[in-house]
C-alpha cells in the first residue's frame, strides 16, 4: 500500500470514528432524555405514517417482529403508543402514536439515525448510491451480515 493509499484508509477510519462518536453521543443525550433514539425513531415515523401494522415497523426499524413487539410494549406503558386491531382484518395490529408521544417526538432534537433517515431520502439519487455502496463495502470489509 502506498503513502497516498495510508493516507486515505487513516482519513476513511477517522471519518468513521467521527460518525460512531456522533451515534453514541446522540444515543447518550436520548438516555439522559430517558428514551432510547428508536423508540423517538418509531414515534417520528408513526406520527408521519399513520397507524401501522407491527410488520411494516420491523422492517423500517430494520429488527425482528418480537424486538419491535417487545418496544411497542414499553411504549405503550409509557402512554407513547397504542395498538389495536385493524377493522377491515382482525389479524393485524396495527400501532400508532399518541398525543402525549406526538409531543415527545416533536420537542426531542432530530439527531443520530433518525436524522440519518430525514437526510438520506432528501439525496439526489446518485449520491444516495454512493452512499448505499460506501456502506456495503464497510459491512463486507467488518465481516457482518446485512441485517436489513
């Protein structure tokens, strides 16, 4: 590896170092809120969305149906969240914001992955690419399943 090629790996790492700090930090700043960045993330997304099925959460959450089932519990004892059955089929739940987690989500500052999420839909297509490339490069090079 040559010296330009050193040089770019230690900028590359250095700018992923920077986005992990910015997670943590933004995850750190939403437990001293005492909310957890995705539980602000599904609050945000129920209140843009409607009422959704638990199925269409998971997916946008990019976790399994039992976690999202398990999240939507703590948010409804929290008084963030309601479920009930869909009226044209009884077999789906579907889940949607109150007022008092409208008002949460609202007054909570957009950061970490969910102003992730507002930034990435607002990219021009082909930067939106790179960025999409950029990260399954990173997932292969770490050796992880891709999840989502």
């Amino acid at each position: 590896m040559g010296e330009a090629s050193q040089t770019l790996a230690q900028e590359t790492t250095g700018k992923f170092l920077t986005l992990y700090r910015y997670l943590r930090q933004y995850g750190r700043q939403m437990h001293e809120e005492g909310i957890s960045g995705r539980k602000i993330a599904t609050l945000r997304y129920l209140s843009e969305a409607g009422p959704l099925p638990v199925g269409q959460l998971s997916t946008y959450l990019c976790i399994s149906d039992s976690s999202t089932s398990a999240l939507i519990d703590r948010l409804e004892e929290q008084g963030y969240a309601t479920r009930t059955r869909s009226r044209a089929d009884h077999r789906v739940v579907l889940v949607d914001v109150t007022p008092a987690g409208r008002e949460l989500a609202d007054r909570t500052p957009l950061g970490g992955i969910p102003l992730l999420r507002e930034a990435l839909r607002t990219l021009p297509e082909e930067r939106l690419a790179v960025v999409h490339e950029a990260m399954a490069i990173l997932v292969e090079i770490l050796e992880m399943e891709d999840e989502c």
